[in-house]
C-alpha cells in the first residue's frame, strides 16, 4: 500500500528565493519518506490561486489543478510563517478554496477527505506557532481530515530576531523530534485510513 503526502508552501516569497518555511516543509516531506510515502510539494504563491470558495473561480485559477493533486493524497501538509500571529494569507487562501469541500459530502454522509490526514508546520521569528496551528488544524478538522496526535512541527526564533529558520547550520533538537514524531504518527494514521476508512453515518 502506497501513501502519497502533497506538501503546501504558504510563504509569502516566490520561487527561487530562499524560504524558511521550505526548508522546514522539505525536512517534514523528508521524514515522511523515511516511512516509505511518496511526496509531492508545491510552493503555492508561484500559482494564480483566485480569490473565492469554489473549486473553479474562473479563467487564470489555477487552483482546480493543485485540488486534484491535493485529493490524490493521502496526507495534506501546509508549512505556513507567521504574520502578526497570523497564519500567512496564502495559507488563508487555501483554506477558503478549501471551503467548497463542505458541499461534497457524498452519498454515504462522508466528505471526499475522509480518511485523509493533515498536519501542520509553522515558523517565524515571533510568537503564535500554537495559535497559528490551532486556526489551520480547526479549519482542516471541519473540512474532513483527521489530525495525528503529537502534532505541529514549528520553530519560532527570538522575537523581532535577524536569525531566520533557513539560516540555521544545524536543525534544534526539538524541532528534530517533532519533524520524526509527527511523520511517524501521520504515516501510520494515514495508513490505518486508507486500509479502513471511517464508516458512512448512520
């Protein structure tokens, strides 16, 4: 049985640019491939993602492609920075295109996402990891996905500091085995989903 995990990069700084949040995205995608997942990411300001809470907002959006991606897989993972304690709005726009998930519930009573597992990173140079995680954790627990425990992975550097994460020569400790106890953890949920998905409400 193969998993797949799309990893979304919500930074603020298009591609080439250097970008703390890819770099702990890369490291979360990484320990997620130790455990035998396939991995995909997308830095998803490099795309024309329109405004709106359709799946399809029209000529330019690009958004209907990077949906399929994200429903082929079996693990959804969003790194985020942090903005004034805020996740960034790129990671706001994928929640609120995301939103049109809540019209298709199917049949059986299940969202599409069923069975499908969300994690989170975070990272800045200031406080609001928590805060950030549990506003993006929340949405995706409405949305259908299901949230291993010991989760997010974030780093949080000092406050109104020049170090940034991508900066680092050396990964924390703690950040280390974040990055191993939640792959770890959202490997074996996605797993144990995809070989028996939630039953249909009765």
């Amino acid at each position: 049985m193969t998993l797949k995990a799309l990893g979304l990069n919500c930074t603020l700084t298009r591609s080439p640019k250097p970008s703390s949040t890819q770099k702990l995205l890369d490291q979360l995608l990484e320990s997620l491939r130790n455990h035998g997942v396939e991995v995909d990411a997308q830095r998803v300001v490099d795309l024309d993602i329109k405004p709106g809470v359709s799946h399809d907002e029209g000529p330019g959006d690009e958004w209907p492609g990077l949906r399929r991606r994200l429903m082929e897989a079996d693990i959804l993972a969003i790194a985020t920075p942090i903005w004034l304690g805020q996740p960034s709005s790129i990671a706001k726009r994928v929640l609120e295109r995301m939103d049109a998930i809540l019209g298709d519930i199917g049949e059986d009573g299940r969202y599409p996402t069923s069975g499908k597992v969300a994690v989170v990173a975070v990272v800045g140079n200031e406080d609001g990891a928590h805060h950030v995680s549990a506003e993006i954790y929340q949405a995706l627990a409405d949305l259908g996905f299901t949230i291993p425990a010991g989760s997010p992975v974030y780093w949080v550097g000092e406050a109104m500091g020049s170090t940034d994460y991508v900066d680092l020569e050396r990964t924390p400790d703690a950040v280390t085995r974040s990055l191993r106890t939640l792959s770890t953890n959202a490997a074996h949920l996605a797993g144990v989903l995809k070989a028996s998905n939630y039953p249909a409400p009765k």
